[in-house]
C-alpha cells in the first residue's frame, strides 16, 4: 500500500476504498515462482477415524462406552442399564481433565415428556463451570438462552434441532478454553462451537464467563484443563457413545525468511 493510501484510508469509506483499488491500484500477481512460509511444520499424526462420524477416531478418550461409568466421579447415584447412562443423584465429572477439546455425546429426553419449560428433559453439559444446556426443546417453549443447545444465560443456539422425545439427539462440540496471566487477568477467553444432530448451531461463539442461574456471567482464574461435567436436574436423561479429543495445534519452526523461491 503507498503511502497516499495509508495516510488517508481511514478517513474514506470502505466501498470508496473498494472502487479506488479496481479503477487506481493494479492487481499484484507472481509468476514463476514458488511462495514459501519459511517454517518448517512436523508431520500431523495419523488418525484413523471410526467406521462412522459417531464412532470414536482412534485417539479418542472414550468416557462411557455403555459398558460402565467408570470414566466418571460420583456416577455410583446413576445408572446403567441396557448400554445407556441414565441421568442420577447428584452432577457427575470427568476422572480426568481436558482442555481444548472436541466432544460427542449423545443424549435422549425422556419419554413420555412430562413437564414443561426448564422441567421438562433437563441435564446440562459443562466444560468447568460453563455450560451447554440439554433440555428438551421439541415443542417445548421456555427462554431461549436456556433451551436446548444454548450457552446457558448468553445466547440462544441460531435454530432449534431437537429431535422428538425419547429419539437420540447428538451435540458434537468444538471447545476453547479460556487463558489467564498469571495475576489472574483474562488472557483470552472461551469460545465454542456446537454441532446439534448435524446442524450448527454455535459458531465459534465466545463466552463472556462462567454461565450461573442467578448472576452475569464473570471468568475467574482457572486452569486450562479441567472436568467435563454432566447436570443432574431432576429428570432421567439418558446419553450414550461420549468420547473426547484433546486438541493440540501444531508447532511450526521458522527456518528461513518467507519469500518467493524462483523456479
């Protein structure tokens, strides 16, 4: 960009910035050449994906298989029966702790439904103390920044994909844990994306903190990793085939200044 452009680009709308460029600034292009980044990346590892996109891949944690719970605390006040966990006394957690993530799970609201509103299929899937509602939505109104596939108190999900009660609803999510410094101040925060019986229904949203019943939400310093939690709201929701992915990205090394390699 010359020096013109940069001086006075703020000052000029966006679309009068568009019309310059096509009638003023010829396009730039390369040719015979190569770009190179100059980083050197390791190779990714191999996955073998499931037999199916439920499936688990074959680095997955698998967390309840239908055979036992022992994945989780406290999960002695539920129940297993016939390869299902059926929704108990008391939250449940994770043994061990995750960070950034991705998640399946599937999960049924009870059938016949009974109740309504915030009584009807409730549960809750939670990365710490931020929560993603489960809760059966299938013509079942309540506020819509509580209904199924809602951060919890911060955004409703963008449609409504439940499934009618007693069918298997999945959430495939997409999680980003927060970071802090080390005094404690907010490095970067949470976000998240939901995939709601193969629609999306989160988009990359950031959360604004923790997600309470009874207070804004607020981040206070914690570690990246920690439990996954699943709610116990008084109503027998049942899950099935739950597996985690920690996600780690990969780590390039520059080795040479980036530029054009002739050919």
């Amino acid at each position: 960009m010359n020096e013109f452009v940069q001086h006075h680009r703020s000052t000029r709308p966006n679309w009068l910035w568009l019309l310059i460029g096509a009638v003023a600034l010829p396009a730039v292009t390369v040719s015979g050449g190569e770009y190179l980044s100059g980083i050197t990346w390791p190779e990714p590892p191999i996955v073998t994906p499931g037999k199916t996109d439920q499936d688990p891949p074959s680095d997955a944690v698998v967390l309840f298989d239908g055979t036992d719970a022992s994945a989780w605390q406290g999960a002695d006040r539920w129940r297993v029966v016939d390869g299902v966990l059926i929704a108990g006394k008391g939250m449940i957690s994770t043994q061990q702790t995750f960070g950034d993530c991705q998640l399946h799970i599937e999960w049924s609201a009870p059938l016949p439904a009974k109740g309504s509103g915030q009584a009807r299929g409730n549960s809750g899937l939670f990365f710490g103390p931020y929560e993603i509602q489960i809760l059966d939505s299938y013509d079942n109104t309540t506020y819509f920044d509580g209904q199924a596939a809602a951060i919890y108190k911060q955004t409703p999900p963008l449609v409504n994909a439940m499934r009618k009660p007693g069918e298997w609803n999945s959430y495939d999510v997409i999680w980003q844990a927060p970071r802090f410094q080390d005094d404690g101040e907010l490095l970067s925060p949470a976000t998240v994306t939901v995939v709601h019986n193969g629609v999306v229904v989160q988009n990359h949203f950031t959360l604004l903190g923790d997600t309470p019943y009874n207070r804004p939400p607020r981040y206070k310093q914690h570690p990246a990793d920690l439990p996954i939690r699943l709610q116990d709201h008084g109503n027998p929701v049942r899950f099935r085939n739950i597996w985690v992915r920690p996600l780690k990205p990969l780590e390039g090394k520059r080795t040479a200044p980036a530029g054009i390699r002739e050919q």
